[in-house]
C-alpha cells in the first residue's frame, strides 16, 4: 500500500525537475511558518539529481536521466534504491491516485495526511501535485464535473509580469516577477541571469519524460504539461529562481548556494552498498 507520505514524496521529486556545461549544485530552503528544509540539486548532461536533508542527514534522494528516460530513487535511511522508467513511474502514481480516489470514507483523512506533507514543499511543485490530485479523482466524484477528454481540458491562463525589484540573493543579483494564475496572483519568483542551469538540460528531453508521467494521469493533466510552451518554464530561460514567494500559502524558497563545477558520475549512480528493490517494494507495496 503506497502511504500518503511515499505518494507525496514521489510526486515531489518527480516535478521538481527544475531545469538547471561543468555542471551546477544549487542549495535551497523552503521555509514554511516555523518550519525550514533544505534540499540540494545536482545538475549536469542532462542529468538532474534532487537531494533532500533532515538536518545535516541525507534522508532521500531521486536522479532523472533524461538520455535514458530513467528515474532512480534513493532512500538513505533503509540504503535501499530503486531504478525504474517514467512510464514505470506514471503507472505506479496513477494506481495510487485511482486507490486513494476510491477509498470511500477513508479518503478525506488520507487526502488530510498528503495535504500536511505538501505544506511542505515549493509553490510550484505543490500546485501541480495538487492538480494531479483533483484530477485523479474518479468521474462523477467531484462537485459539478464529469469525465473529461483530453481534448476538452482547458488550460490554465498564466501571465506573468515584471515588477522592476531587484535583489541580492546568495550572491547573484536578481529580477522580479509576479505570476497569476487564472487572473489570480498566486507567487512571485526572482531570477538570477548568472546562475545559467538551464545549460544543463535538454528542453525536449524532460519535456518527454513529463509528459510520459502526466499522460498516465486520469482526467485533465496539470498546467506544467508541456513545458515547452509554459510560461513560468519561458521565464527560467532567463535564469534560475533563486528566491520564490508563495502568495497562498506562504512558503519562501531560497537559494542559499550556487556554484558551477564538474560533477563526478558516481553522483548519479546507486550508492555502493545499498541494496535494490523494485519499485513497488519501494513505495511500500508487496
């Protein structure tokens, strides 16, 4: 049984492919209310590695591999690690989104536990797992909605606007901007020129690797569908968000470190001595 802490995690990791030539390692913090985390991003040809902390304690960390169209997943606590596709990966978000929506009675306290983990996470990341959440409900469950096609889903409308402050944010100088959503402003992000991440990745690459995910999802898919054409992805052409300001709910994440070196490949890989599993011994099924 995949547990709402696992879903959210894997979701978490699987749209936090922000994209990012010697490499980059990027560290942040979300902070939340009293709460701070931190997490580190490790990218290089095509590769993009997300590392996530309790403390000073490496708890968990996901490698995407764009030329292999892979996902690795690293739990560090159990040293255990899985190595699966996107569309491996697509299928077991579904099957847990499908079981979650079919619950019955015990799905708004499941819904209640996942809604506390994403508190956690970026704006962005939580905007789309939410979305994928609402649309993996079964048709006819939600209020005033029914089945829809892929071709009547309508996308969200997302400007964004410049707001002329600049900042200093971990040493790299930064530009605002203000993002709405529907009309609605729902964050403001601040990009750093200098920090050129996006070097690093193939656009049509990840785009590839997302949609294989989002098209696994029951109704309509969320707005980061086609990265290519959406516009925060437009934005982050121009640099790399070091500081992001969630209107809603409040969250601030932060660039504290940001250098460009050469990453060795064993960043990458398994870790020496850790075991494999499967991907549904993993996510705590059997």
């Amino acid at each position: 049984m995949i547990t709402p802490r696992a879903l959210v995690a894997l979701l978490a990791m699987l749209t936090a492919a922000t994209p990012a030539w010697a490499g980059w390692v990027i560290d942040e913090v979300v902070r939340t209310g009293g709460q701070t985390e931190r997490h580190r991003q490790l990218l290089q040809s095509n590769r993009i590695k997300t590392v996530t902390f309790d403390g000073d304690k490496i708890t968990q960390s996901v490698v995407m591999d764009l030329d292999a169209q892979t996902i690795l997943h690293v739990d560090h606590a159990d040293r255990v690690y899985t190595i699966a596709t996107a569309t491996e990966y697509a299928e077991m978000m579904k099957q847990g989104l499908e079981a979650a929506g079919q619950m019955g009675g015990q799905m708004a306290q499941q819904l209640k536990e996942m809604e506390k983990e994403l508190k956690n996470l970026p704006p962005e990341q939580r905007r789309q797992i939410e979305a994928m959440m609402k649309q993996a409900q079964p048709p006819g469950t939600r209020q005033g909605t029914s089945a829809s096609k892929p071709e009547d889903c309508a996308a969200d409308k997302v400007d964004i606007k410049g707001t002329g402050k600049r900042v200093s944010v971990a040493g790299y100088d930064a530009t605002g901007y203000q993002l709405f959503t529907n009309g609605k402003l729902d964050s403001e992000v601040f990009i750093a020129p200098a920090i050129t991440a996006i070097r690093e990745i193939d656009p049509a690459k990840l785009e590839r690797m997302m949609r294989e995910i989002v098209q696994a999802m029951p109704q309509c898919p969320p707005r980061g569908q086609l990265l290519g054409a959406d516009p925060v992805w437009k934005l982050m052409k121009d640099g790399y968000p070091v500081r992001s300001v969630d209107q809603g709910g409040g969250s601030v994440t932060e660039v504290t470190k940001a250098e460009s070196r050469s990453i060795a490949a064993s960043e990458f890989q398994p870790p020496a001595g850790f075991a494999r599993k499967t991907l549904k011994e993993l996510m705590g099924g059997k």
